[in-house]
C-alpha cells in the first residue's frame, strides 16, 4: 500500500490517505465524511476549482 511521504505534494498526500482509508483492513472504521471530503477537495482541483490545498504560504 502506498505510503505519503513529506516530499510528496498535497494531491499525492490526499490520494494515499483515501486509499488507506478505503483499502486498509486494519482501519477499523471506514470515516464516511473524511472520504466524501478527500473526495471534494481532489474533485475540485481536478475541475479548476481553487485547491483547497493549495492556499497562500505566510
């Protein structure tokens, strides 16, 4: 299973965890609205919405 690491971009990062949270069998509970939320924020760059990972560095 796909691991995120700290160099990976955010998209990346969103991908492995819906992943681990649809795949894993060692996650005990699905979290239904973490996945619909990882799934809005990728469908959203993927449309050219604003990334909501994508904000302004300070």
């Amino acid at each position: 299973m796909p691991e995120a690491r700290d160099s990976e971009d955010p998209q990346s990062r969103r991908l492995a965890e819906l992943d681990r949270l649809l795949n894993d069998p060692d996650e005990p509970v699905m979290h239904p609205a973490r996945v619909w939320s990882l799934l809005a924020e990728l469908t959203a760059c993927d449309l050219g919405r604003p990334c909501p990972h994508a904000r302004a560095r300070r």
